[in-house]
C-alpha cells in the first residue's frame, strides 16, 4: 500500500506524522548555516563517547552542547571534561532545559527512563534523539507516541546497525528481490563471554531497568528483521530462562569483583582496575548514586533472561525464528533468508571465517571504537543461492569504525547531510523505535503467560504489510 493510499483508507492525517522521515523533517526546520543546539541527558558511556565526545570532535562545525544533565554529579563533571563541552552542567532536567533552550535533546540515559525525558523533550518543544531501546513496556511507549503527535515534534530513534554496510547489502538484496519473496528467516545472535557477562554485571541484569535483554538488546535485531522485510510483525510467541548467570552459581558469589574472595577461581572475574574509561566514569563516582559497575554476575536479584527463542509472525507472512545467547564463545550473527527462488545467508564474526586473530576483549573495544573509518583488508560475507541455479559469493569491506561503520554512518545523516536521499529508508523514527521493542516487550509477555502474543493490542499502533516510515 503507498502512503498515500495509507493515509486516505485509515482516514487519519495525524497518523501520517509517524511515516514522515524524522531526519529530513528536522532538517528543514532548521535556519541555514545555524548550529544546532544541543542538550544531553544521560553521561554514561554511550552518552560520553558516541554522542557527546564524537559530536565536539567531528560535527562541531554543525552543532554545540549548550547542557548536559546526570543524577550523578562526579560522572556529570567527568563527562563534561570528557566530552569537551564548553556549557553548563545540571543534575535537574528541567533547570537545564529552561535556562538553556536547546533546538534538540539527546536522551542516553537508562533505558526504562528514556520515556520520561523523551516525553518531557517534546512537551517543551524540542526535537529528540534516543538510544535504543525506546523504552521498556507499552505503556510509556505509548506516551512517547502520544506526546510526538500532539508537539508536533520528531523522536530519532539511534538505529546504528541500519547503517552498517554488510547489513544494508542484505537490505539491498531484499529489495531487489534478488532470491524471489521471503518465506522464512532463521535468526541467532551470540554474545561471548566478554561482552554477554557485562550485561548482567550491570543495570541491565535488572528488568525494571532494562526490559530484560528482550528489550535493551534484541530491539537491534528485531529493528534489522522490520527494516529487511519490509513489514510490520503481528503476532510473537518466545520462550526463555535464567539458567546460566544470576543464582546459578552460589559457589562463586561475591560483593562485587574487585572484592571477591573468588578471583582466582571465577573464569568471570572483571578487573575493572584494568580499564582507565571505567575508573574514572564509574568507580570515582560510586558514591553519589551507587552505582557499581563491576558487580557480580551471579548476584541473586539479576532477574533477565539468559536465552531466549522467540517466533516472530509478520504482516507479509513471513515467519521467523530468532534466538539470543549471552555466554556464547566468540560474538556474532547467523542469518539466513528463505525465498520462493533461493536462499540468502549472512554472518559476523564467527571466528574460523575471519583472517585476522583478535581477543573477544579487544573485538568487542573495536566494535565499540568511536574513531573514524579505517581501511581494512577483510572483508564481510554473503552467499546469494539461487534455486536449481549456482551460488555468488559477496564481499563486503569491513571498516575499522564502531558497529562495522554504521556509528559514522547514522551521524553523517543526522548531522552532516539531513537531506541526503534515502531509498532504503535507513532513519529511524517513533514508529519503528516502537515496532522494535513492541516485539521484545511481547516476547516478554509470552513467556511470562506461555501464550502467543499479538502486536496490536499493546498500542495503538496498528500492524501494516508494508512498512510506512
């Protein structure tokens, strides 16, 4: 269906406020050749770096930080040294906002608060970026749908992995319907035991916090599934468990790492010592809120799951079936697209596919680097097989820049060329921000209930064939 038939069969104009593409909305508002005003909340490390350190240092020329606001008063100051930002600090929301009057606000604070200041953004007239996720349930979802609509106001949703240049290969080769109509997806993303531990060494092993990893890191990949396919999801059923970290393993429990009488013994022990970022952004500032950053990953209160299966039926027919490991022994992906004509398959690190010889630890720092690109002679992979037909083998150039290039990729756009083309639909707004969670927060619900669960009656938002942003 166009958007313009969308619009005249549905009857509601307002709707279409959510197909509109966020960025280029914003662009246009914007006065020529004027820096654009920018206020954060939220100074922790994707606060920091991505979207606080990266901004001065490669956009400084399009925008300026006129505030940046924590609950936390240590890491408020770091962050603004860290940063380099030559603007006032708050640790109340609305006093910054106020006194400063930004033209947008960055919200990279913990997930199940993102609602909060997204919402309180837009009634005070602002466009807002968000990290990933949206939020974490349905209900403050859709405050952040029902507050854009009556400002008038657009959310950016931070999709980076759209912007990764393997994953936009396989969104080109989709839409040229090069293996014929999708039928199936077969999904399965793997956290190592690097990167899959810290989760619940942090916030994030608490679902009040972070919506459980359904929510906090599975909307990447239900975003990438929305965006590929080109559809809406309908209907989810998933199982899932807590078997792994939590009170699993009562034997090696401790305060927290850099106390535990275990160290010697925990192949999970963390030497936070170890790493600079995190002494100075977290450590020194344990005292004003709390926060422990190298916690226990067998604490008793972790209450998220540590896999997760999850069957996703989309608007278009497609099925698919999607799973997440957080202990697995190296990082990285499996998909594989199954089409009327042939069959698509596509990876990431998966480690006898890779030429160059890298600790978890140091993939996932490189993974995580903001600098800039860097040539790099490996290379990514995708094998297009043609039913009784031959295979072709794809290389995709592999950039030595944070999520495989996509990080640069989606600030180029927001800040650098607005306005630039987008026929892939690479932006991310509201809309899709919601469809993302709305299939964690149903898998979820599934597994608390052990039913399937159906998009449309958590929100608003109605399910549609083909997608409209």
């Amino acid at each position: 269906m166009k958007r313009r038939d969308f619009i005249s069969h549905t009857g509601a104009v307002l709707a279409g406020s959510f197909f509109v593409n966020p960025v280029q909305s914003i662009a246009q508002m914007q006065d020529a050749g004027a820096k654009k005003r920018i206020a954060l909340v939220g100074t922790g490390i994707r606060g920091n770096t991505f979207w606080g350190r990266n901004l001065v240092e490669q956009y400084s020329d399009k925008v300026e930080f006129v505030g940046l606001c924590d609950i936390n008063p240590g890491r408020l100051a770091f962050g603004k040294q860290f940063i380099g930002a030559r603007c006032p600090t708050f640790t109340n929301f609305e006093e910054m906002m106020q006194r400063t009057k930004p033209d947008m606000l960055i919200v990279t604070t913990v997930d199940s608060t993102h609602d909060e200041f997204v919402v309180k953004g837009l009634e005070m007239g602002v466009d807002v970026i968000t990290e990933k996720p949206m939020t974490t349930d349905e209900e403050k979802c859709q405050r952040i749908l029902d507050a854009e609509k009556k400002s008038g106001k657009k959310v950016i949703v931070g999709f980076n992995y759209r912007f990764n240049p393997h994953y936009t290969k396989i969104k080109e080769l989709l839409s040229q319907a090069r293996v014929g109509k999708i039928t199936s997806v077969d999904f399965g993303w793997y956290l190592n035991t690097y990167h899959g531990a810290s989760y619940f060494r942090r916030w994030h092993g608490l679902r009040d916090k972070s919506g459980t990893l359904l929510v906090h890191k599975a909307s990447h990949h239900f975003d990438l599934l929305n965006w590929w396919l080109d559809s809406d999801p309908v209907e989810v059923y998933a199982t899932g468990a807590l078997e792994h970290y939590g009170a699993n393993h009562t034997a090696f429990r401790g305060d927290k790492c850099r106390t535990c009488p275990h160290k010697d013994k925990c192949r999970f022990y963390y030497d936070i010592t170890k790493d600079e970022m995190n002494m100075k952004l977290y450590v020194a500032h344990e005292e004003h809120d709390g926060y422990i950053r190298d916690n226990c990953v067998w604490r008793p209160e972790i209450d998220i799951y540590d896999k997760m299966g999850v069957q996703i039926k989309y608007a278009n027919n497609v099925q698919v079936n999607y799973s997440l490991t957080t202990y697995s022994p190296y990082e990285g992906m499996r998909i594989a697209f199954n089409g009327m004509d042939g069959r698509i398959d596509a990876w990431d690190g998966i480690p006898w596919r890779k030429e160059e010889k890298l600790s978890q630890a140091e993939l996932h720092a490189r993974e995580m680097s903001q600098g800039g690109e860097k040539e790099n002679a490996n290379y990514e992979e995708i094998i297009v097989a043609d039913n009784f037909g031959d295979h072709e083998l794809i290389k995709i150039p592999m950039t030595g820049a944070g999520h495989g290039g996509g990080d640069v990729r989606l600030q180029n756009k927001i800040f650098r060329n607005p306005e630039m083309e987008d026929p892939l639909k690479h932006s991310a707004g509201s809309r899709d921000g919601a469809m993302a969670i709305l299939i964690g927060i149903a898998a979820r619900k599934s597994i608390e209930s052990g039913k399937p669960v159906k998009i449309s009656d958590l929100t608003s938002i109605k399910p549609h064939i083909a997608r409209m942003s």
